[in-house]
C-alpha cells in the first residue's frame, strides 16, 4: 500500500498499532496458536497516555473531491427465518437483507486461505502490486489484498485502466483479490460517498469479470487515530458499514463483505487509538449488526514473547465471544493482517510465529477462523514484516511457509 511510515505496528520497536497514511516514510500493509493469553499494553493514567504504534503512513494520500451521491438501494428479500443458535443474547439488530454468501470463495490447496497484503497501492505502485502478487504464487498462498482509493477510480479518475491491470495481473496468477475501501487520508469518509465507491468499483467488476474481486473491506484500521482522525469510537464507523453492505450487495449480492479492519489497540481509550474490543461493542449497540458477512482484525502480537502470537489468539477470542453474544456465531474473522517484525526478534522466531499463525487457522481449533492476510512480502525502510529481506533475499520463514503449505 502508499508509502507509510513505519508509525507503530505491534511486535515492531515499539507498542502496538498498524499501517499507512500520510506522508512520511515507507509503508507496509500490515497477524494466530495456543491458548489466549490476555493481550494490552497496561493502561497508561490520563497523565502519561500511551504513545502512539508505529503503522505504515500513506504518502501519497492527497485531499480529493467528493464521489457521486448517494449510494443504490438493496434489493428487498425475505431476512433469514432462523435465529441464531447460541445462548448469549440475542442480537442487538436486524438481520441481513441479502442471503451472506460463502465465507471463502471456492479455492483449492493448503494456501486458500492465505495470502500477502499488497505493499504498495496497487493503483499507485503497480510494480510493487506485482512484486506481492508473485510472492504469494511462490508460497502457494491465493489472496492478495490492497487499497483502492476513490481518486483512483472512476468517476474521479479518468478511466479504469489503472484497477482494471492490477486486478488482472491477481487474477492471471490465479489469486484472489480483497479490495479495501479507503480514503485519501485519515477523514471519515461520509457513509454515501464510500457506499458510492464501492458500489462502482463492485458493478464495474461484476460486468466487466466476474469473480475476479473475493471480497470488499470498509476502511482500514479505525480505531486508530492514524487512520480516523478524529479518533472515532465504533459508532461513526458503524454508519459508514451500513450504508457500503447494502450498496455492494445491490451491486452484486454474492459479494462478501468484510467490517470491522481493526488493530490492536491501547488497553483503554487514549489520543492514539480506542480498544478493539470496547469499538466493536459500539459498533455492534450502532447496528452495524446484520451489515457484513465476516468480521476483520489484524491480529498482531504486540508485546509477547519473540514467535509467541498469545496476545494475537487471545485478541481473536474476545472478539468472537462479542460476536457470539450478537448473535453472529455463524461468522467467521478474517485476518486481513498479521506478520512478526524481525526488527524486535530473530528470523527464527518471526518463522516460529509464521508456524503458530498457519496453525491457528488449519488445525480446527478456531473454526470460525477466516483467511488470513500476511503483512507482508518483502521490509520497507525500518518496517521489518518482511518475508522477504529488503534486497529480494528470502528470510526463514520463506522455507518455513512452503513446507507448511505444500508450496
């Protein structure tokens, strides 16, 4: 994704956090075994707030007009005649308006629910694009996800042409793409505005090739202030999801949507970020409930032992059981990031961790356990997620994820 500095992703050199944004250094889009450990930094006193994570920046993010209007009404169906089967209570809002469809579309191979999170903005830096892409073909993974910023699509954009040749370059490789509705900054987007976006950006694929997008996200890490700026609490992002599912599922009601994009935040509210947990309450008592068909995370381990990802499986957890109590037991989280930094651990241990994650998600303790998205393919700047070393050489991990995943 855009050149983001390396602003505070957990397991870096400092705290917690995530990725991109403004204008600053490189970026790195930004993670799953054992039993939860609980997983904040200890809450800092009003006096001495948490200082923020280090996350990827955006450099290339610039103030762009408004899209068109309002977003496309979804088409009227009967909502599901079955309650959820759980005994937490029930849910806080109505059901779904469309029938969700599968959770991961039909891949086939150990590495169908796993992949690379784009390094650059595939609509900026395609070299970049295509540079994760092949990575993600040699370790026999079949997703890829990146950032499509409404002034790189139409009507902001001239033409297509620039989605049209990453999206296809994916998909000749025999991948998966996971579009992230995104801005051009930290600004909330206005509900209609991101609804209109992805709607075109959904329409245009469905005619144009069908299959060629596996799924939509809606934003990117906002319950962080370096991404929603003003901090935001989950209630304002809930808006924003109500008016993008029905808008994507007029557009093509078989598309899965994914909300939620959070990252480990502080263990309580402060300048730099909102617990998880806490936003996805609020978004949840907002009616958000109803409007995605997976819930997203990226789990990151911040502050555990080098290769332990405790604090990432025990973040997974309390998500689910909010989940549960919502009546959303039925669906899955996607990790739509997760890595282990080598700037705070040994090679060694970044594979160890690799191992735990591939695990979590394989070996059938967490079966509601989605696709997982690793960040990333290769270190930028001081960033150093990297499966790959800055220079193209391979890092352990690289023999560690082949033999995992049959690659």
């Amino acid at each position: 994704m855009l050149l983001r500095s390396p602003a505070s992703r957990p397991n870096r050199a400092r705290p917690s956090g995530l990725r991109r944004l403004g204008v600053v250094v490189p970026i790195a889009l930004l993670a799953v075994t054992a039993a939860c450990a609980p997983a904040r930094p200890a809450t800092k006193s009003p006096a001495a707030p948490a200082p923020a994570p280090t996350t990827p920046v955006r450099a290339n993010d610039v103030a762009t007009p408004a899209p068109p209007t309002t977003a496309a009404k979804p088409p009227a169906t009967t909502p599901p005649t079955s309650p959820p089967t759980t005994a937490a209570k029930p849910p806080t809002t109505t059901p779904p308006t469309t029938t969700p469809p599968a959770t991961v579309p039909p891949l086939s191979g150990k590495g169908a629910k796993f992949g690379i999170n784009g390094q650059q903005f595939p609509l900026i830096d395609l070299g970049s694009w295509k540079y994760s892409v092949d990575r993600s073909v040699e370790l026999g993974m079949k997703w890829i996800r990146g950032d499509w910023p409404p002034s790189r699509v139409p009507p902001l954009a001239a033409s297509w042409t620039a989605s049209d040749t990453a999206l296809d370059y994916a998909q000749a490789h025999g991948l998966k793409v996971i579009v992230e509705l995104h801005g051009d900054g930290p600004t909330p987007p206005a509900p209609s505005k991101l609804a209109n976006e992805g709607s075109a950006i959904v329409s245009h694929y469905k005619s144009r090739n069908p299959g060629e997008i596996g799924a939509v996200e809606v934003w990117n890490e906002p319950n962080l202030n370096l991404f929603w700026s003003p901090l935001g609490d989950g209630t304002a992002y809930a808006a924003v999801v109500k008016a993008v599912y029905p808008a994507v599922k007029a557009a093509d009601p078989t598309m899965t949507v994914l909300a939620g994009a959070m990252s480990p935040g502080p263990g309580s509210q402060t300048s730099w970020g909102y617990p998880e947990a806490q936003f996805l309450t609020n978004a949840y008592n907002a009616g958000m409930g109803g409007n995605f068909d997976a819930l997203s995370y990226h789990p990151y381990s911040p502050n555990d032992a080098p290769g332990s990802i405790n604090n990432a499986l025990g973040a997974l957890d309390r998500l689910h059981s909010i989940m549960v109590a919502h009546g959303d037991d039925n669906k899955q989280i996607w990790s739509t990031e997760a890595g282990a930094s080598t700037a705070s651990q040994s090679e060694a241990a970044q594979a160890t961790a690799y191992t735990n994650y591939i695990n979590a998600v394989t070996n059938g303790s967490r079966p509601w356990l989605g696709v997982m998205i690793f960040h990333n393919a290769r270190d930028t700047g001081g960033e150093q997620f990297g499966i790959w070393r800055a220079d193209g050489t391979p890092k352990a991990v690289v023999a560690t994820i082949k033999k995992m995943l049959g690659a």
